[in-house]
C-alpha cells in the first residue's frame, strides 16, 4: 500500500536542506530503484518553482511500504530529521485514485 510522508521543516531550514540533501535523495533513489516511489518532492516557501532564499517549508513522500508502521520507521530515519531540517513529520495510509 502507498503511504504519505508530509514533512514541515524548521523555520530558515534552507543551509541545512544543503548540507544534507545527497543523503536524503539517496534514500529516494533506493526507492525509486526498487519501484515504490510514487512522487517526491519539496514545498516552496513562496509560489515559484524555484523559491531561491526562501527556501522549503517541508516535502512530500508518496511511496510503497508493507505497513504503516514501515512507513513511519522509514520516515523516521531520514537524514534530514537527523539533521535538524524536519520539525515533524505525519505519515498516514494514501489511496491511489488518478491517474
């Protein structure tokens, strides 16, 4: 089943996102290699694609795991939780419907 991973970061999380971001990919790439990332990706602190200076205010995760709770200890190891970039996160079960 498909799971939802939404991310808020801490506020100014921009140097850290940076400073981390190969780390956290990589984990998306594993994902990815194996067939279960749906989509992937940051939110802009503004309303533009690439938000400069301002930054990210989290991400979204939509990936296939066995279990919620697999969902949460993944969620719950990524490096930018480690690294101080994640404030919290929620994951909850997510239903495909479209396309």
């Amino acid at each position: 089943m498909y799971y939802m991973i939404c991310s808020q970061d801490v506020e100014n999380s921009l140097a850290l996102r940076m400073q981390t971001r190969e780390k956290h990919l990589a984990r998306l790439h594993e994902l990815t290699s194996q067939g279960r990332l749906l989509i992937a990706g940051p939110l802009p602190a503004v309303d533009a694609e690439n938000p400069g200076d301002a930054g990210f205010t989290g991400s979204l995760v939509v990936a296939e795991f066995d279990s919620l709770e697999d969902a949460q200890q993944w969620a719950n190891a990524d490096p930018y939780l480690d690294a101080g970039v994640y404030e919290s996160s929620i994951v909850k079960p997510f239903k495909k419907v479209l396309p």
